[in-house]
C-alpha cells in the first residue's frame, strides 16, 4: 500500500470519528450546533447580571464583559473537555475489535 493511499484511509478514519462526536454531542437536529454557542451566552449574562446586582467590577479596570467572556469560555471548553476525553475512551473501546485499530503504545 502506498503511502499516499494510507494517508488517504487515515484522513477517511479521522472524518468518520469527527462525524460521529459531532452527531452524538449536538444530536441529529442543526438546533444543536446552536446550542454550543447559546450555552456559554447565557453564562456570560448570568455573571453578568450578578455583577450589576452586586455592583460589582472587573479587576483593573478591565471591560466587565470581557473580563467575564475570557474567563467562562476557558472555563467552559476545559470542563466539557475533560469530561469527554473520559467518556471517549469507553465510548470508542468497540473499535477495538477491529483488527487494524491498536491501542496507542506511547
């Protein structure tokens, strides 16, 4: 097999993948892909709207809502992270089963 050809199927397998957490994080319905970025909006006026109830500020004067909007985004992308890199790996223990797919010896 060429390595062209190899790269080819590699790059098929890594589409298949993305596809599938794609559909099984936002669902079947383009509703979903709204969903991840509604989500972290409602947390950036949540703490928004608790800031100005508190009449609170950003430290060093810096823009409440950028202040905010840096700090939950971080926030938000590694905790949805780490908590999918455990569930992949039980999630993609069938493959396994195929003989072309090993477990990573690094």
């Amino acid at each position: 097999m060429s390595l062209a050809r190899g790269a080819f199927i590699q790059l098929n397998v890594i589409h298949a993948l993305v596809l599938r957490e794609t559909r099984t994080r936002f669902g079947e319905h383009q509703l979903g892909y709204l969903w991840a970025l509604i989500e972290p909006l409602l947390w950036i006026g949540s703490f928004w709207g608790l800031y100005t109830v508190g009449n609170r500020s950003a430290p060093h004067n810096l823009d409440v809502m950028g202040f905010l909007a840096t700090g939950v985004l971080t926030f938000e992308i590694f905790d949805s992270n780490v908590g999918r890199i455990g569930d992949s790996i039980n999630g993609n223990r069938p493959l396994l089963f195929y003989p072309p797919v090993q477990p990573s010896t690094w």
